[in-house]
C-alpha cells in the first residue's frame, strides 16, 4: 500500500508538473480558398518580405480568425511577437501561449486553439483590444508592440495610390 501512494503521488506530480498538450483535432481550412483573398496577399506578401516561416499558416490564421470572428491582423500580429513570425517557437506554440507551457501536436491546433479562447473566454470575450492583448502578456509595451505590427499590416493589405 505505501508502495502505491508513493507511485500515485509521483504520478499526480508528473501529470500536473508536464506542459499540458492540447489537440483540438485536425483542423482542416475547408476547401474555401484564400489565395485570391487581398488579406491573404497582404499577410504573404508581409510575412515573406521579412522571411517569416508563418507564410504556410496563413490559410489556418484567416479561417480561425473568420471562424471566430476575430479581427484578421491579430493572430498573425501576435505570432510575429511571440515566436517573430514562427522563426521560434517549440511544441507547435507559436503564440507563446501560456507562457510557452502549452504543447500543441500541430501548429494548426495551436491557431484553432488560441483563436476559441480569444473569442470565448471570460478573460477576453468582449473586451477591448488593449485589455485582451494586456490579459494576454502584461508587459506593459506589449499591446503597442502588437498594436504596431496590426497596423503595420494594414498598410500592407492597402493597395497603393495612384496620383
């Protein structure tokens, strides 16, 4: 018996001491294409001018954030903070989420999954976007620094005037 209680209790710690892993399952963009989609081309054109590796990600950025309805800049902005653009990052967590303590087995799942707890939870449902993005990291230069990068794609989804 007290050969149980030791395992169990090293048990216990393991699973509540490992990074928690989380698969929300495939996440498949459905056959909707957004390759002629202006923010499609904002974000490729954005994110390869600066060799972010996040360019294979766009679809699963637009279809979370549509899905979600979820301003289509923020996701990508955050990524770009984070993990600068998916050059670093571990455990398919490009977001940094949960202070990197939370594995997911794609990066796919990782988006779907970021992106339902943006809409949905209590913590930032219908919040303002400073309040959702200082919930989300509380360094206080954090939400300028995302902010910045939303605007910064922006300019990129704007087709230059012609004068």
């Amino acid at each position: 018996m007290r050969c149980w209680v030791k395992t169990g209790g090293l048990l216990l710690a393991f699973l509540l001491l490992t990074p928690k892993t989380i698969d929300p399952g495939q996440h498949a963009v459905h056959k909707l294409s957004y390759s002629s989609d202006p923010r499609y081309l904002a974000l490729y054109s954005f994110l390869s001018a600066r060799g972010y590796p996040l360019t294979e990600y766009i679809p699963y950025l637009l279809a979370a954030a549509d899905r979600y309805e979820l301003d289509w800049r923020l996701l990508p902005a955050i990524a770009i903070i984070e993990s600068s653009g998916g050059r670093f990052y571990t455990n398919g967590n490009i977001f940094g989420w949960n202070s990197c303590g939370t594995s997911f087995p794609r990066v796919q799942a990782g988006i779907y999954h970021v992106a339902e707890r943006l809409a949905r939870s209590p913590l930032y449902a219908g919040k303002p976007l400073p309040s959702v993005l200082r919930t989300y990291n509380p360094y206080p230069s954090y939400p300028r620094k995302v902010l910045a990068c939303m605007r910064a794609l922006s300019l990129a989804a704007t087709p230059p005037r012609a004068d």
